[in-house]
C-alpha cells in the first residue's frame, strides 16, 4: 500500500476520526452503565469504570495517530479537534458529574456539588488556550479518575465536596499541567509509569468492591502524586521562560 497515495491518505485520516468517534460510542454505554448502577445493578459501576478506562486509552492514543495520518492536511474540512472536545467534554466531565448522584457517591440533598466541575468544565474547554503543545493551562478535566477515587475508596460527603470545589477552582488558575503523551519534560519515564497506572486503574474497574480493590486504588496514587509534582516542576519551567 502506497501511504502517499491521496485515496489511501484519506482513508487513513477518516480511519483517525473513526476511531476517535469511538468514544462516543463509549460514553453512550457509560451512562446505560451508570443507569444500570442506579437502579441496583452490581456491575454497573465496574461497567462505567471500565468503559471510560476504554475512552482513556483511544483519548490517549488518537492524537498520535492523527498526527501520523496528517488529518489536518488530508481532511481540511473535517475538524478532528472539536471530535475530540465534545467526546472529551462528555466523557471526562459530563458523565462523571452525572456519576456522581446515580452512584450514591452525593446524597441526595448535596446533588448541587455535582454542578461544580461540570460548570467548570464548561469554561475550561471554551479557553482557547487551554491547551498548549506540551501543556494543560488549568486543571485537566480528570473528573473520571475524582469520581474513581472517591467511589472506590468510599470519601465522606464533606470529603467529596471538598475535593469538587478546590479542584473547580483550580480550573480557573492557569497552572501548566503536564500532557503526558507530549510534555518533553521526562516524558519516557511520564509514558512507564502511566502504563503501570493504568493498568492499576482496569484491574480495579474490574471488580471496584473486592477486598483488595482498595489498597490497590490507594497504591495507584502514586502516578496521581508524580504527576502534580511534575506539573509544579513544568510549570515553573515555563514561568522562567517566559
């Protein structure tokens, strides 16, 4: 196969979107997952979990193979990084926030915590410079890995809120944050050790009410504690630069 034809090129680069635009797909079945949860199913929790696990790994490899196929060049008309935005906006904030309530991590009365990180989401994703080549500018929607925690490990309610409030807050500071499949800074050792992370995080999505489900989660933080030091690191970088 010719790759510099310009049929194949195309192909190619619808083959990118199309695999982008699985994460559709999979935040379609992580909210029949998080309904299933919410109405007693045991495996409706793990199912979330899993399914956004899935949305993790083709959110973290899709940019790469974008950028192999050119798509930007072969497909000027199509706008892979809106794709990419809606998917991430719905899949990283909106269905976490939902999670929130139907998996019984709020009460009922404290359902208004949930609108935090959806509203400040909401403008974080509208920054144009929220993202720079090697950088996150403010908190990176991780809100799937908050509601992880936070379920697995069983926070109090004020523990919770605590932790929605001050990261939403920080949506809004333009601390750089690495990205971690761009970021030079280390970005080897960012690739094993995330590697290792996340295979901690599917292991634990399997089953997230085992016995061992909990050390587990609390040893994967491990990644959670390098990643901001390495941020703080990154961005200091950056303001000297500057």
């Amino acid at each position: 196969m010719n790759r510099e034809d310009p049929t194949t090129r195309k192909l190619m680069a619808w083959g990118v979107h199309g695999y982008t635009g699985l994460g559709l797909s999979l935040a379609f079945f992580s909210m029949i997952a998080l309904l299933q949860a919410s109405q007693g199913d045991a495996r409706g929790a793990a199912l979330f979990f899993l399914f956004n696990g899935v949305a993790m790994f083709v959110d973290a490899t899709d940019g790469a193979m974008a950028r192999l196929a050119r798509v930007k060049e072969v497909l000027p008309a199509f706008d892979g990084s809106t794709l990419d935005n809606i998917i991430d906006f719905l899949t990283f904030a909106f269905l976490p926030a939902l999670a929130l309530p139907l998996l019984g991590i709020l009460p009922t009365d404290q359902y208004w915590a949930a609108l935090m990180p959806l509203l400040a989401s909401g403008y974080g994703f509208c920054q144009t410079k929220a993202k720079t080549d090697e950088s996150f500018v403010g908190f990176p929607s991780y809100w799937n890995l908050v509601v992880f925690y936070c379920y697995v490990l069983g926070f109090s309610t004020a523990t919770v809120i605590a932790l929605l409030a001050v990261l939403s807050v920080l949506v809004f500071v333009p601390i750089h944050y690495i990205y971690p499949s761009r970021t030079r800074l280390l970005r080897p050792l960012t690739v094993v050790l995330g590697g290792v992370y996340y295979i901690m995080y599917m292991a634990v999505s399997w089953s997230p009410s085992a016995e061992w489900a909990v050390p587990v989660a609390w040893a994967s933080m491990y990644f959670v504690a390098y990643y901001t030091v390495l941020s703080l690191v990154h961005h200091r970088r950056i303001h000297r630069a500057a």
